[in-house]
C-alpha cells in the first residue's frame, strides 16, 4: 500500500471511530442485535455510511477511547489527515484489496487481457524490455517458464471483471515482480492491492525469494502532427 493510500486508510478509520464515539448508543444497540461479529461489522458500517474496514475498526474499539482525552487525540489526527490529503479512501476503494483476487494466468482464456496489456505497454511480457512480438508465441514461452517454475503469471479481477495482470520472472535469484492495471480501471487503487495480494502468491511459488518490484511504463502514445 502507497503511503497516500495507508494515510486514506488511516483516515477512513479515524473518521469512522469518530462518528462511532458521537454515535456510540446506536452503535452498541447495532452491535447486541447483530447475530454475530460480521454481521455486527456490517451494520455498523451501514449505520456510519463508512467502509468495511471502518466498521472493523470500530468493532475492535477499546474502551479507553471513549475518555474525553482520547477524543479530543482522534478529531486532531482526522484534521491532520485531512489537510494532507486531496482524495478519500472512498475514491480509491480497491487500495484495500477487500474485492481483489490474482489468479494465475490461462493461455486459454487470458489472451485478450495480455493483449491489452501488450498494447498499452508495448512490449515483452518476460519483463526484458524488449519489443512485444507475436502474442501467441509470448504465452507459449511464458507457460514453458511457468511449467520451469522460473516464472509465474496472475490476472487480477473484482468480481468478474479483469481488471490487470501481475508478472513474476525469476532473474539472477530475485523475483522481478511487475504489475499492470488496465487503464480502464486505474487511480482506483488496483495497482496498490494487486501489489500487496501478490507478496504472499510470490512468497508461495518462491519461497525465500527477494522480491523486486518493477513498474513498467505504458508504450509512447504517437500524436498528430501539428
């Protein structure tokens, strides 16, 4: 997570505690009827109109945040986070990576998201830098590195929909890890969750592995003469 999105997250959750604390007999009415702790979750954050993660935050509150002191301690922090930040945890809400899953990578079915990629990246999907070249013959070599374990592939989808892709190569005993948001759906903080769900499917297919992780940049876009 980049630390504007650690900051939003922090704010999202100071400003749910805050609400709670100016809320607490609903919040506690909310919490005894609930059925259990996920359900207690989820209706506190439909009581606050915050995230999940904020109502996670509140179901763990402590009772010393109640004092007046630590109050006072929670409005100044929210301030300060306020004025450091231009966006809201709302407007970045993939950054948690709640809805985020990385599978790997079919030949079959993953054409068409590669070649997105492809195209926006313009080039080798093997993290070289060199040209793209023929699509078929770039997944053929990258399924022969994954059945060799030097390499290892993730889509990243919400729900049903593609959302990027995660490359890992082997190189020089270190994980060149690369990930790529389509730009349909990027500044949503995919690229901050893909990142963090892929340290520990990296962490599987290479254990004790160091991992670099690379951001490649998009193709140059040619534009018309003047």
């Amino acid at each position: 997570m980049t630390d504007h999105d650690r900051a939003a997250a922090r704010r999202e959750i100071t400003d749910a505690l805050q609400k709670a604390l100016d809320l607490r007999h609903e919040v506690l009415d909310v919490i005894v009827e609930a059925d259990d702790k996920a359900s207690a979750v989820e209706a506190i954050a439909k009581l606050l109109g915050t995230s999940q993660l904020g109502g996670e935050a509140v179901m763990a509150m402590q009772f010393d945040r109640l004092t007046r002191d630590s109050r006072r301690r929670i409005a100044q922090e929210l301030d300060d986070l306020n004025k450091q930040l231009t966006f809201t945890f709302a407007e970045r809400p993939a950054s948690s990576g709640e809805g985020l899953t990385l599978r790997p990578f079919s030949a079959e079915l993953d054409r068409d998201v590669f070649a997105a990629r492809t195209s926006d990246v313009g080039a080798s999907g093997d993290g070289s830098g060199a040209p793209a070249g023929n699509l078929d013959d770039e997944i053929r070599s990258a399924v022969s590195r994954v059945h060799a374990e030097e390499a290892v592939w993730f889509v990243a989808e919400e729900g049903s929909q593609k959302v990027g892709m995660v490359f890992g190569e082997l190189v020089d005993g270190e994980v060149n890890v690369r990930i790529w948001i389509h730009p349909d759906h990027r500044h949503r903080g995919f690229g901050t969750a893909a990142l963090r769900r892929s340290r520990s499917e990296m962490a599987a297919y290479f254990p004790a592995v160091a991992m670099v992780v690379r951001a490649p940049a998009a193709a140059p876009q040619s534009t018309p003469s003047a």
